[in-house]
C-alpha cells in the first residue's frame, strides 16, 4: 500500500471510530470503503498516532464525567440527609404526641456519632441477665467461702484413713 499523503477529514473519522472500539467491518460499512481500504488506513503510524489520542482524550472524558457524577451524587446524598435530619428535628421540637417527639430525639441520637447510643430492649435484657449470673456467681462463691470456713481441717495422715 502507498502511505498516505495527507491525513483527510476521513482518515481523521476512522481514527475516532478505531479510537471508540469499532471494527474495521463496522467503519468500512459505515464509510462505504471497503474493509481491506480501512485496514490499510488503520495501519498508518500516523492514524494509529490519532487512535492513541483520541483514546487518551475519551478517557479522560469518561474519567472526569465520572469523577463529576460522583460529586453530583455526594452533594445530593448531602442535601437530601440534611433536609431528612430537618424534617425529623422539626418532629422531634414540634409534635403534639409524645411517643413521636421520642421516637424522633432517638433516631437523631442514633444518628449522631459522638452521642451515646440507645440501648434496645433485647440488649438491655441481656445486660442484666450477666448482671444476676454474676450476682448468683459471688453468692454462689460467697457460700463456698463460708462452708470452707466453717469445715475445720482434718490433721495430716487421718485424711487417709477416711478415704479407706
């Protein structure tokens, strides 16, 4: 093949639609060039050169579209938890029924992070279920004690005939 004598408009759009994944099948039907013509225009140092950058250009696109979509979704994640702490911050300082003013001072305190937490029923229960094991523990230990003290201790060597 003769190399290319200067790079057309074209040449320029097949370097694009290379750049943007498309087969030399797909170009050629798109140009109306045959596939064998836009694989000799493909293999140009010069074309691939334009590939290369329209890659690099459509990455950064995709990148910086993406970097910018993030930001666009954080902010609005932002707005929205700042407009629900509100609502339920006006329903904690304004409602005319108790349970929900509670209920509202709850969820803003499990919400906070350095605020103490609300302890659930079931983990309120299991607190004091240790507590009493460990009550009955020390009785338990307490009365060992006391029966240890209260059992005088055999001399050495009558231990023995005991056992017999």
């Amino acid at each position: 093949m003769r190399p290319i004598k200067k790079i057309t408009h074209v040449h320029k759009l097949m370097a694009h639609y290379l750049a943007m994944g498309w087969s030399v099948q797909q170009i050629a039907e798109e140009l109306k060039y045959t596939p064998h013509y836009v694989n000799q225009i493909a293999n140009d140092d010069r074309i691939k050169a334009l590939v290369a950058e329209d890659q690099r250009r459509i990455n950064e696109y995709t990148i910086d579209k993406e970097t910018t979509r993030r930001a666009q979704i954080t902010s609005a994640m932002n707005e929205e938890a700042m407009n629900a702490f509100n609502t339920v911050k006006s329903l904690h300082r304004g409602s005319a029924v108790d349970s929900v003013r509670l209920r509202a001072a709850q969820d803003i305190l499990n919400r906070a992070p350095e605020a103490p937490k609300l302890v659930t029923r079931e983990e309120r229960d299991d607190v004091h279920r240790i507590l009493l094991e460990g009550k009955i523990m020390d009785r338990l230990l307490y009365g060992m004690e006391k029966v240890d003290a209260e059992i005088p201790a055999l001399p050495i060597g009558e231990e023995e005939k005991e056992e017999r």
